[in-house]
C-alpha cells in the first residue's frame, strides 16, 4: 500500500514539473538562461520529465524511468547552485 503511495506522487510530482517546464512560461525560461542552458531546454526538460511520468506509471516499466531519470538529470544541481 505504502509504495503504490509513494509511486503515485512520484508520478504526480514528474507529470506536473514536466508540464510546467512543457509549457514554458517566460519566467521559467530565463530561470533556465540564469542557469547557462538554452532558452528552449525547459521544453525538452518537460518531455524528459513527462516520459519519466508515463514510465514510472507503469510497474514494468517503474525502475526504468527512475534509472533514467536519474541519470539525465545526474548535473542538474551544479546548475541550479550557481
């Protein structure tokens, strides 16, 4: 009971954050210029993060999203600290 919890925020938290970086409002976008990355990054961040949500949805596909998630994300926050 406690992991289909835990699953399903997991996936609430990737669907939202992808969809907010997805649409890319101005603010978002130059947080994401701040950081040193293209004005466009978020939007690929946003499909990165929503194709994480649908994976981890998923229990055969659960451990693979989260993998790879982790790994495309592995220098995101050397980004955000500076």
């Amino acid at each position: 009971m406690l992991h289909t919890i835990f699953i399903w925020l997991v996936f609430a938290g990737f669907a939202g954050a992808g969809l907010f970086n997805a649409i890319g409002p101005a603010a978002q976008q130059e947080s994401f210029v701040r950081w040193g990355y293209p004005r466009w990054w978020c939007r690929t961040t946003g499909l990165l993060e929503l194709a994480t949500a649908a994976l981890v949805a998923f229990p055969a596909t659960q451990t693979a999203g989260l993998f790879c998630h982790s790994r495309a994300t592995s220098k995101e926050p050397a980004a955000v600290l500076h």
